[in-house]
C-alpha cells in the first residue's frame, strides 16, 4: 500500500486509531493487512566486563539439570529461576587475552587469524541476526556502548560487520531516546536533499577509488575491496534511511520519558533496559547488544575502587565489591526479564515469549577465560528454561551457544565462529 493511501486509510479508521500502534495488529510499516501477526523474533546479548566471583557467581557444578540451586549472587533471580538456564564449560578456543575479552565475545574469532595482521576479527552473532531481522525494521539494530566499559581494543562495541570492523553504537540513554523516538524537525524536502546529495558524493567516491585498481598488489586490492564494502553498506543504510524518511516514528505503550543527562551506573542500565522494551513495542529494531559500564555501575553502588582493581579481587573490600557489583546486574536483569514478561503483543503472547537474551561476559573472573560465565532467558529461541548444564567438553565453544541460539530464532546458519555444532541440550 502507498504512503498516500496509508494516511487516508488510517483517517477512515476510527476505531483502529485509537489503538497506540497498528503495526502490532499486523500492519507493516505500510499497513499491508489488518489481520493479527505473529509477533517477531528477537535477539538481546548483554555483556559484563570484568567478569564475575567465580566463588559465588557459578552454581554447584554436581547438581544439574533441575536439580541446582541459585548461587548467593545469582539469587535476585528466584522469582525467575523456571525461565533462566545457566551453562558451564564454554569457551572460545582462540581467546587467551583477557584484556580483550570483550571484543571477541560474540565472534569467536582468532585476533592473529590473518598471517601479517596484529589483530583480526570477524562478524558477531548479533549481526548475523541483523542481516535478516532488521531487514523489516527501522534500525538494522541497536548497540549500546556504556559508558566506561570494561576492555580494551579497537571501538567498545559488541558489534562486529562481516568485515570484522567494528559497528558504531550509542553511549548514553539519552542518545538512545532521541534516536528512537525524537522526530527529525528537518523539512522532508531539505533531508531528502541530503540523501541524494550524500549519494552523490558516495558515487565520485567510488568512481575515484575504482580508477585506481589496476596495477594494484593483492594486499592493496585486498584492502580496496575493504574499502568498497564499507561504501556498500553506507549504501545500504542510506537506502534504508530513504526508505523509513516519511514514516513516523511511533510511540510505545508505556511512553518513556526522555533520560535525564546524569543517569550513570545503576540506573542508567535499568533506563536502557526500558528502552529496550520501548523499542520492541515499536519494532523499532529487533537486536540489541549491550556492553554494560562497570566503573560507573560500582560507584553507583558507593565502591572507591576502579573496575580494574575489583576484578583482581581478592578476600576483602575488592571481593565484596565484586560481589556487590554482580547482584546488582542480577537484580537488573530480573528486573528486565520481568518487563519483557508483562509487555503484551498482539497475538496475545508477551516480549519474553518472543525475545532470546544472552547474558553473559568473555571473562571468568580476574584473567581466567575458561568456563565463561553464560545465562540465557527469554522464549525466542525456544530454549527449555529452568536448567543447570554442565558441558562435557570443558572446551565447548561458546560460538556453539551463539549457532543455537541464532537457528532457534529462525535464522538458519551452519556455523558461526569457531563452533563445532549446536548445543543440542538446550531444546530437550
């Protein structure tokens, strides 16, 4: 349906208007049809740096199954231990840098994989997801980059593109409200003058970089078609820009008020967790990844030590800030799981039942990067919940968590990473 008949539709529609958004009764952005739709797919990873007290973060590895008990830190989630699931023994089996530990954590990817290169990296789970759930959606996805985060290396985010550069995020709640939800007060005209003024410059970009090509090295073709690739998707997110210019934005069911500027720790993670949630009630976009603070996060909390020298715990003030620092992400997930849960679609399920979230970090504690601490929830990948396991293999890769996940949601890959195959536990 055309724009134009979209708005006269929607103008002899009285009763639909009332309703806060007609793309959850079925309607794309369009309003192909007025029929109930099945709620879509989607895909959230949460990361923490520095990783957790492995003393009190890990349950008893002797009870498995259904029969485990909550840790001490893990106990914030009680109300929702049927719907988590807790695996042990994962890993990535090119890691051995913790400082690093991040930047890897959805790839899997070996950093010296390229002969000559210091450092190498390729696409992160979340953008596989991306190239088929944001295909519908106003944002491809969303990347949340903490302020402060943990780790080291190259940009600070999760994200990574099929080229292993790493993909642009959002710092701030503030940041994330307005890209969600503000309206540009730009006259159409004069941004679509924009567009078509950037593509032009896109075209002699191109023109200019393809007269050079001959005579050119392998490593300088190499790095030329690099170069093109990164065009091509600047192309790409153009024509998406297009695409969504004279559709509104919408607003959610539980309107959000825009963040204050000072949030910072505690709660600016549960603002972005509300936001989140906004932002599935819109179908703004359908991935989200999300490399949490942790300097912030412990002074929020009243700790006067850096993230740093927490993570190099030991018995004492750095343990218990440690510790201190790991319940409270546990009260905040809790805290989101209980959100997705009572947001409602229009098929009648909730959020939860249609989002798979990974929770988890690269890093064991200190600098160990064995047995990284994982926890899944969330319905989308169809993932049965309410479970300890304990992988046999101590060397299980955690891409296989990643391959799991990302064909349980629909989005049918063989391999991702350095995976071996799926984790066939996780859906009996």
């Amino acid at each position: 349906m055309k724009i134009s008949s979209r708005r006269a539709f929607i103008g002899s529609s009285s009763a639909l208007i009332a309703l806060p958004a007609l793309e959850s009764i079925g309607f794309t952005k369009y309003a192909k049809a007025a029929t109930v739709a099945k709620a879509p797919k989607r895909m959230v990873f949460l990361s923490m740096g520095w990783g957790v007290t492995k003393e009190t973060w890990f349950p008893d590895r002797s009870r498995t199954g259904t029969d485990y008990q909550l840790s001490q830190n893990l106990k914030p989630l009680a109300a929702h231990k049927d719907d988590i699931t807790l695996i042990q023994n994962l890993e990535h089996q090119h890691s051995n840098e913790a400082h690093w530990g991040s930047t890897f954590w959805l790839t899997g990817a070996n950093r010296y994989g390229v002969p000559g290169q210091s450092f190498h990296n390729t696409i992160s789970a979340d953008q596989v997801a991306a190239e088929q759930f944001g295909k519908d959606t106003r944002f491809t996805s969303l990347q949340l980059n903490g302020r402060n985060a943990a780790g080291h290396g190259p940009g600070l985010s999760l994200a990574w593109n099929r080229q292993g550069k790493p993909v642009s995020g959002l710092d701030t709640p503030v940041e994330m409200f307005h890209r969600l939800f503000s309206d540009d007060k730009t006259p159409l005209e004069k941004r679509q003058a924009l567009l078509l003024q950037q593509r032009s410059v896109l075209d002699t970009v191109l023109e200019d970089a393809r007269s050079v090509q001959k005579g050119l090295t392998k490593t300088d073709l190499d790095k030329l078609d690099e170069y093109f690739q990164s065009i091509r998707e600047i192309e790409v997110c153009l024509a998406k820009e297009e695409e969504w210019l004279e559709v509104p934005k919408r607003v959610p069911a539980d309107p959000v008020k825009e963040p204050q500027a000072a949030l910072k720790g505690y709660e600016e993670i549960k603002m972005i967790y509300d936001l989140m949630v906004a932002a599935m009630q819109v179908d703004a976009t359908r991935v989200f990844t999300y490399r949490m603070p942790t300097d912030t996060l412990i002074a929020s909390l009243g700790a006067t030590i850096s993230s740093h020298n927490m993570s190099h715990y030991s018995s004492g003030e750095r343990q218990e800030v440690s510790e201190m620092r790991d319940q409270s992400h546990v009260k905040l997930l809790a805290y989101f799981i209980s959100k997705l849960k009572n947001s409602k679609e229009a098929d009648g399920s909730s959020l939860y039942d249609n989002t798979s979230v990974a929770f988890g970090s690269n890093i064991n504690s200190i600098h160990h990067l064995t047995n990284c601490p994982t926890l899944l929830t969330g319905g989308g990948a169809g993932v049965r919940h309410g479970r300890h396991l304990v992988m046999e293999n101590p060397k299980t890769p955690l891409c296989n968590l990643w391959l799991s996940l990302l064909n349980g949601s629909g989005v049918k890959v063989d391999s991702h990473g350095d995976s071996t195959g799926q984790i066939d536990e996780l859906f009996t």
